[in-house]
C-alpha cells in the first residue's frame, strides 16, 4: 500500500478532508435554515407582544390598561358600538358565514321587548276598585293633605302588582348574565 494512506496522521488528514468538504457542502443549507428559525422566532415573539413588565409599578399599569380595554369592550357592547374585532369573532362562530348577528346591547333589548310584550296586557290596577283603592287613599291619608296621595298609598297598591313582575324580570336578569 502506499505510505501516504497508512498511518494515524494520513488518516487524521483524510477524515478532516472528508469533514470539512461535508461541512462546506452543507453550511449553506444550515444558516439557511437557522436564519429561517431565528425569523420564526421573531414573529412569534411579536405576535406575542411585549415583554411582561419588570416592577410592580409597571405590572399594575399593565392590569389596569388590561382592565380598562376590557370595560371599554363590554360598554361598546352594550352601546352597541361597532367593533370589527368582536364581530370577526361572532362571525366565525356564525354558521351562515355574512350573515348579521345581533349581539350586545341589541340583544338584551330583544329579549326585553320580547318579556314585556308579553305583559302588555298587564294591568296593576285592573284589580283594584275605585272602593279599594278610595278606602287605600282614606288610610294612608295621614297628615297629608286631602287629594294629595302619599307616596306609601302608591307602594301599598303597587307593591303587590310589581311582585308579579319580578321573576320575569329575574329570569330575563340571568338571561342577559
């Protein structure tokens, strides 16, 4: 065999030949490839947005911003407000993709109406007579004076008929919560 391929350093300098060919065919590839991870790394940190605050002074300020954001998203809401982020989210969710939605304060006035249409025929004094409600204004009358009712005859005679009103009203209340 010939003397130049015998020996602990012939191979040394043929395996390190062999290494760095391999490694200079490849490098290319590999910074291509750590360049593209590093630009990954770099938009979902963005995405993520900004690095969480150091002193607790800093951390409150970012609460309280989170806060208000989130009390000026619930009162656009309830406004009615437009809000093309909210309504991006609703109609993603919509299965009638274009479709309206009504959604916030549109809602809970919908299902308002809807209650008290329901009442419309409610009467608070259809069972009263003019005999009850004369003989109510006579014992409430009090030192007041004569043809001027007292507030108490008016919660008397309603007190009653506004209880009626309640769990409808409670339900509509859990409805909307």
């Amino acid at each position: 065999m010939p003397d130049n391929i015998l020996g602990c350093h012939n191979l040394t300098q043929k395996l390190t030949k062999i290494l760095f060919t391999h490694i200079k065919h490849n490098l290319p590839s590999i910074v291509n490839e750590c360049r593209d991870k590093l630009q990954e790394a770099k938009a979902d940190l963005r995405d993520l947005g900004p690095a969480l605050p150091e002193s607790d002074g800093e951390k409150m300020q970012l609460i309280w911003g989170m806060i208000l954001e989130f009390l000026k998203t619930y009162e656009n809401q309830i406004k009615g407000k437009f809000d093309a982020r909210t309504m991006a989210q609703q109609q993603k969710m919509n299965k009638q993709p274009g479709a309206p939605v009504m959604q916030g304060g549109a809602r809970i006035k919908f299902q308002f109406y809807k209650l008290y249409s329901d009442l419309e025929s409610f009467n608070a004094s259809q069972e009263y007579s003019d005999m009850v409600i004369e003989k109510a204004m006579v014992q409430m009358e009090g030192v007041n004076i004569s043809g001027f009712p007292s507030i108490d005859l008016f919660t008397y005679l309603l007190a009653p008929q506004l209880e009626k009103l309640k769990e409808p009203a409670n339900e509509l209340i859990g409805d909307v919560f």
